[in-house]
C-alpha cells in the first residue's frame, strides 16, 4: 500500500524540481490536447516554445518577451509576498486596471504640456497610488471588519472593470476621436510615453519589475518583514507571539501588491497598449497568480516563471497564427500547468513511502 | 420616475435571476461543510454552462443538458478533490487553478457555439396555484429548474439537519481530527460532498446558458461562481438563510437590470440604491446579537459606498445614470453584505489540510 509521510522540512531537490516537473507534464498533456483539436501535437509545441526564442523571426519576438513578461513578474511579486503570509489578493487584476486609470487621468489632465521631469514621474505617483488605494478596500475591510479579502478583491476586479468601461466611453474619451472609444494615445504623447526604446520592447514596466526583483530579494534574504511574512505563513501564532501585528502585515502585502500592479497597468497603457479602452486588460492580473506559484513565491523563480509564461503567450499568438490553434487553448494550457504544480509539490512536503498489509 | 417599472414583473422575475446562485451556493454550502473551501466555482459553473448549452443544443432537450452540465461539473470538480485530499495541495491556490482551467476549457468547447440560441424551456404553469392572483405569477409560473433548485435547498437542509449521513458530513467539517479518530472516512466524504457541490455549480451555469440568457457567451458567469460564494458567508453556513441571500441578490440583479432599462435620472437612482442599501443591512442587523454596533457599520458603509458612487457622477452633472455604474451594484452589493456579515459560524476544519498521520 503506499502511504505519503510528512517530511520533517520540504524538500530541496523536490522545491527546484517540482516547477520542472510541472511544466514538462504540461507539455505532454499540452501535446495531447492540441491532438485532440486536430493539430499536429509536436509541431504546436515548437511553435509555442521554440519559434519565439529561436526562430526565423525571434527578432520580433524577443522584445515581446519583455513587454509580456514585465507586468507579470511586477504583479506576481507583490502577489507572493502575500501569498507567503496567507493573504490572498487575487483581485490584481482590478488594481492594475485602477493603477492605469489614475495614471493615464494625470496625463491627459496635463495633455498637451511638455514637461516630461514633472508629467511621467507624477503618472508613475499616480498610478501606484491608484493601485495601493483599490488594494487598500479589502486591506482595511479585513482588518476592520475581518472581511474576506479574498471575495471583496475579487468582486472590485469586476467593478474595476465597469469603471474602465464608462472611462474609456465617457471622461477619458478621446475629444479627437471621431466618435471611436478610447482616449488619446498616451504613448505618442512624449512627455507620458513609457517607451524607453520601443524596438527592443524596453520601457519603464520592465525597469520596475527588474527593481521589484532586487528589492523583494533583499527583503526576504535580510529584512527583518520579510522574514516575518514568512513566519505569519508558515506558524501564525508563533508570530503573534513574538509581536508581528497582523494588520500591519495585511496592509503591507496588500498595499505593496497593489501599487505593483498599479504600476504593471499604467506603464502598459501608457506604452504597449497605448490607450486607456474597454479591453486594454488581457487578464496579467489572473495569470500572475500562475507566475507567483510556478516561481515558487521566490523572486528570482518568478523572473524565470514571468518569462515563460510570456514566452506561452507569445508562442501561443504564433501558434494561432500559423496553425490556427485557438487562444482558448493556451488559456487551458496555464491552467494545466498550475494544476500540475500543485499535484507535484505534493513530493516537496511529503515523503511516498510502500508499507506492507497495515490495516488503514 | 418608476412607472416603466412593473413591481409585479420584477418580483416574477426575482425568482428567475436568484436560481443560478441559489444553486452553485446550495453545493458550495454543502462542500464548506464538510471542512472544504472550493473556490473554483466559477469555473465549475461556466463549464457547466457550456457542456449543458452543446448538450441541449445536440439533443434537442433541455433536461439532458442539465444532466450533463451537472455530470461535467461533478467530473471537474473532481480535479480539485484529487488535488486537495489525495496530493494535499492547498485549497485556496487550487481552487483558484480551477476556476482558471474552467474558463479557458469554456472558452475552448465554446467556440462553435457563441450567439447560438439554446432550445426552448417553457415555464411551468402549476394547476390550480398557477391561478391564484398577484402570488400566482410570481411564484407558481415559472420554469421547473426554479423549483428543483428549491427542492435541492430543502433535501439539502433536511439531509444535513436530520440525517445520520448529514452528522457524519457536518462533524468532518468541524472536528477532521476527531471525525477520523471515530472511524468516519474524511477523505471520501469530502470527495462525495466535492462532486455534490461541483453538480450543482454546473446545473447553475446552465440555468444561464439554457434558460436565463439564453445563449452561450464568452465570461457569461461574470462572477456569478464568485457571488455564490459570498452568499454562503452571508448564510452563515445554512440552508434557509441561502435561500434568503440569493433571493436578495435576484432582487438587485434584476433592479438594476430595470432601472438600466428604464434609463432613471442619476438623483433618484442613487437615492433608490442607498435606501435599500441601508434597508438591507438593517434588516440582516437585526439577527445579530450587537445590533447596534453592526446596525452603525453599516450604515457607514452604506454611504461610504454611496459617496464612492457619487464621486464620479457628480462631475457628469445631472446625466442619466450611465450603465457602467449600475452594473457595478451587484458586486458592491456583495461587498457590503460581506462586510455586515463577519464569518461567524464557519466549520471548524474550513480549508485546512488533512493527513492522516497513523
């Protein structure tokens, strides 16, 4: 019979090999559902996870890489660091849409002045205080009124989203516009522009998630929060006991995984997407929860997971366009995946262990 | 200002925008129950809805496109139960996993059948009750799943309130611990109330598909899964007081549904809002013990909210009500009761792992 054993510490090996794991088990069933849609199983995967990088054309693709993968690393490093505490956001998706209307609301309150030193820094405020705010509802709700943050969070994606779509068709409308949706485009403004060199696909979102990086690393390896968010994860009482205040921690994680994606939505509209409209949002605030868990909570695991799962969109885009795979089934793709990581991380907390005829 | 509005109607039609709800949230109660916190239902439900809309469409029958909605949520939700009480994966992370997984598996089935229109499910006209003036048409004339919903709700309550097999559930969710030291099997248990409550998320997505909308569309749910599980919180864990809260959240849906129609001047709607906003939360206050306490909380938050909404209207002037801002209601809506609503009664092992040391 076999019996799984609680190991007395997660394990090394299993933490790095379980994402590994994961993603190859992805792609094996990945293989077999593009069969099922008809498609050729080992060529899909070429396209999605070859083509990009190495392929005739990756000087286009390259830079996408970046302007994918950016949002999601900056939104999924504010995610995890509640994650590790057992706060979950998972309404990021809503704080990036609020961060880019805050941002881009500075910019076309100021359009047509030229003054880049004043207009993108006060964007860049603006945006991450957007952020900040919409993640404060749930963060002082909970510690008010010990709401679940994880229902309000979600619910105020929703309402996010209605915001986004009166802005964009009302306040926000582009006066120019000849009647079309959608606001000026912030990207040709140079003063609001989050381009730093648009055919490398460098601008200021990839910057930040880069710092992100760096500073969610410092915090966890030497500050003394980081180490209490772990200990508020992993042993809640023992962290009461030795002074951390949940609600300060709360505020923190939330607070700090909002203006991140508030950040992620305003350098994306102001630079990849270029304009405040009804869908400008593709859902990174969603797929972050994926990058979070498949980097393993850590920074530097989340820089490689934003990658790759930029690295499915992109080849995901490729693969539609060449072999006409659907984009839903890139969707159920990164569900897959997170479904597989959690199956598989089942090894890193616990041991298989073949007993002999013990009466269960 | 109202008179485009038929109260009549919208009480009739309460009913029909309060099952979608009632239903995944009857099926989630039941899997809280018994100690599990499944938040995929959202994905249960839209894949629900799509295998049932292609399964009424290809046979021709409603009925069995609820059979297979059901049976498809039951499989998907499956997953989860494998996930959490076989791998022991954490709950909230692979609920979220499948409420992502649904949604793009709906989108994938769905896409041959965007804007096709589903087969006819013609109401339920109910001899004699049918007939009764005023009560008649609200109650008694509507289209059968209404009433297997209500019938689910109540098999639901008498199983966990007068069975053996509803103690042994109710006592895995409070205590797995003690449960298992009494010779219960937790695991299989919670894997039968997972499925339950997974076949009732799929009849519930597809109500929408097949009877409410009726036609399948990409995000359709819209964060109905979501709603149901506010719902269970705001029932405290109980049957009758579901039914209560997913009648009370028809009831907006299909005020503000209404006033969208009706295209109500901004002074008027906000006022409507704030007042049944404010009435719902006394009335919801007066179960509580700290009446007082909880009667103040939510009147500020009532105008907090108010004055949220107000903010960017009152730079519009004194124009209609754009939609946009309606269609947020049901959301705020649920925001409100939730923080009126403390988790109060919550079982005692909700989302917490078991292993079986021995």
């Amino acid at each position: 019979m076999i019996a799984l054993e609680k190991r007395p510490q997660p394990s090394q090996f299993w933490t790095f090999a379980a994402p590994i794991v994961a993603v190859i088990l992805t792609m094996i069933f990945g293989a077999a559902l593009f069969g099922l849609l008809g498609k050729p199983p080992i060529e899909a995967l070429g396209k999605i996870f070859w083509e990009p990088l190495f392929g005739e054309f990756n000087f286009f693709y390259l830079p996408q890489l970046l302007i994918k993968g950016a949002p999601l690393v900056a939104i999924a490093l504010g995610l995890s660091l509640g994650f590790k505490a057992g706060i979950w956001n998972i309404g990021a998706e809503g704080q990036y849409i609020i961060g880019a209307l805050c941002g881009a609301g500075v910019a076309l309150a100021l359009y047509p002045m030229e003054a880049r030193w004043l207009i993108f820094p006060a964007m860049l405020f603006a945006g991450a205080f957007g952020g900040f705010a919409w993640a404060m509802i749930p963060g002082v709700l909970r510690v008010k009124f010990g709401t679940n943050e994880i229902l309000v969070s979600l619910m105020l994606v929703y309402v996010a989203e209605q915001l986004l779509a009166s802005m964009a068709l009302g306040l926000m409308k582009n006066p120019e516009g000849f009647g079309f949706p959608g606001s000026r485009n912030l990207s040709q403004y140079s003063s609001a522009s989050s381009w730093i060199d648009q055919s490398n696909g460098m601008h200021w979102g990839v910057v930040i998630a880069l710092i992100g990086v760096i500073f969610a690393y410092i915090l966890f390896a030497k500050h003394i929060l980081g180490f209490q968010i772990k200990l508020a994860g992993q042993a809640p009482r023992a962290a009461a006991f030795s002074g951390v205040s949940p609600a300060r921690l709360i505020l923190f994680c939330l607070g700090t995984s909002g203006a991140l994606a508030g950040l992620a939505g305003l350098t994306e509209v102001a630079g990849p997407a270029g304009l405040v409209s009804i869908d400008f949002n593709v859902g990174y605030g969603f797929t972050a929860i994926i990058v979070a868990f498949l980097g393993r909570l850590h920074p530097v695991g989340i820089l490689f997971a934003g990658a790759l799962m930029a690295l499915t969109y992109i080849g995901g885009d490729v693969a539609q366009s060449s072999l006409g795979l659907p984009k839903a089934a890139i969707q159920v793709f990164q569900g897959m995946l997170l479904f597989f990581l959690l199956g598989v991380d089942v090894l890193t907390n616990y041991r298989v262990r073949i007993k002999q005829g013990v009466v269960a | 200002m109202f008179g485009s509005i038929d109260p009549l109607l919208l009480l009739a039609s309460l009913m029909v925008a309060a099952t979608p709800i009632l239903l995944a949230a009857i099926g989630e109660l039941v899997v809280e129950r018994s100690g599990v916190l499944n938040l995929g239902v959202e994905g249960m439900m839209i894949t629900g809805s799509i295998v049932g809309f292609i399964a009424a469409i290809t046979t021709g029958s409603p009925w069995l496109g609820f059979i297979a909605a059901a049976l498809s949520g039951a499989a998907i939700s499956l997953l989860f139960g494998i996930l959490t009480q076989y791998l022991m994966s954490n709950q909230v992370a692979t609920g979220l996993a499948l409420t992502l997984f649904g949604l793009g598996l709906a989108a994938l089935l769905g896409q041959g059948y965007l804007g096709v229109k589903a087969p006819a499910f013609p109401d339920w006209h109910i001899p004699l009750l049918g007939d009764i003036p005023v009560i008649g048409p609200i109650i008694f004339q509507h289209d059968p799943m209404v009433y297997v919903g209500l019938a689910i709700v109540a098999g639901v309550w008498w199983f966990l309130k007068k069975t053996r097999a509803g103690l042994v559930l109710r006592a895995v969710g409070e205590n797995h611990e003690a449960a298992h030291a009494l010779g219960y099997h937790v695991v299989r248990t919670r894997l039968l109330a997972i499925m339950f409550g997974g076949a009732c998320a799929g009849l519930g997505g597809a109500y929408l598909s097949i009877v409410r909308v009726p036609t399948y569309a990409d995000s359709l749910t819209a964060g109905a899964g979501w709603i149901a599980l506010a719902i269970v919180v705001f029932a405290s864990w109980k049957p009758g007081r579901l039914l209560l809260g997913a009648y009370l959240f028809g009831g907006v849906t299909v005020l503000q549904l209404n006033l969208q129609a009706a295209g109500v001047q901004f002074p008027v709607i906000l006022l409507a809002l704030s007042l049944i906003a404010v009435g719902v939360a006394g009335l919801i206050s007066l179960w509580r013990k700290d009446r007082l306490k909880s009667l103040g909380s939510a009147v500020s938050v009532a105008l907090v909210a108010g004055g949220t909404i107000c903010i960017p209207l009152l730079s519009g002037k004194m124009a209609p009500l754009k939609v946009e801002y309606l269609s947020m209601s049901p959301y705020i809506a649920t925001i409100l009761v939730l923080v009126i609503m403390s988790a109060s009664g919550a079982p005692g092992s909700l989302g917490k792992i078991f292993h079986a040391s021995r």
